[in-house]
C-alpha cells in the first residue's frame, strides 16, 4: 500500500517500488524457480532408478524361490553342466529354462516396460559336507533404461531334495 508524504518543498511525493526494483525481483525469482526445476528432475531420475532396482532385487529373490523350489533342478545342473571343476554361469533364457524344465516367464519377465532378464552363476559348495546338499547361485538381473544398463546381485541356494547317503 502506498503512501503518500510531503517532502521538504511541500511536494507530494509517493512511497513505494521502482519499476527498476519489481524487474530485479522478479528476475531473481525466476533464476531461483529455474534451478529448483533441475533439482526435482535429478530427483525424480534418482527414484525411477530406485524403483526399478527394488523391481529388479524382487523379481532375483522371487526366481530364487521359484529354483528352489524345482526337485529335480540339483541333479539335472549336476548332470548337464560342469560345475564340479568351476562356476558355470547359465543365462536364463527360453532355451535354458526349457532344457531344465523351467518357466521362462520367471526369469524374462517384463515390469513396468522395462524388461529384465537374468544370469545364474552356479558352483559347487566350498564345503566338501555340503556339496550334497547346496549349490551356491548367484543370480545376476539385468534391465535397460533408455541406453543405461544396470544390473543387481542377489544370492542364495539350490537344494538338493533328494541326497545322496
């Protein structure tokens, strides 16, 4: 609100912002607002990669369960692959998953539009006790974002439901 004083000459004379002063603050504002709006895209780029990372750590823990869960998954790794003199890494597509008896849709699945797709490193137990019973996997899941690629590790065990005595 402005206001209206006298000066010294008997002059009216008005109290309030220069045209000069209302274009620097409006100036200043914008530059301000500007560089929010680079903050909130880093913000929002950071959370879509969380997202799909927690996406892709679910759907490692879900095919491990699914691997898991398959009773003659152990004796047919054993017979097939050679594990016993190193780790094999096995890519999870179509034509693995059919050799061993398993649902491709487990390990190529599609979320959100993003497709992810996976690699298991399967070894022999280091305990010699334990080679009967466990096969160490590390399972490798991977995903593109725009022409990102990431990926993320997540580890367990095939056991084996039916042991050798």
């Amino acid at each position: 609100m402005m206001q209206t004083m006298k000066d010294d000459q008997g002059k009216q004379k008005e109290n309030g912002f220069t045209l000069l002063e209302v274009v620097l603050s409006i100036t200043l504002l914008t530059i301000i607002t500007v560089s929010m709006f680079g903050f909130f895209q880093q913000a929002y780029l950071f959370n879509q990669l969380n997202q799909s990372k927690t996406v892709a750590v679910s759907l490692g823990h879900n095919a491990l369960v699914y691997l898991e869960k398959q009773d003659t998954l152990y004796s047919a790794l054993l017979e097939h692959e050679d594990i016993r003199i190193s780790p094999t890494l096995l890519e999870l597509d179509e034509m693995n998953c059919k050799k061993y008896g398993l649902n491709p849709s487990v390990f190529l699945p599609i979320v959100n539009n993003v497709v992810y797709h996976m690699t298991a490193e399967i070894q022999l137990h280091q305990d010699p006790k334990l080679q009967d019973y466990l096969l160490p996997v590390r399972l490798t899941v991977h995903w593109q974002v725009k022409e990102a690629t990431y990926e993320t590790t997540v580890e367990g065990y095939i056991y084996n439901n039916q042991p050798t005595m």
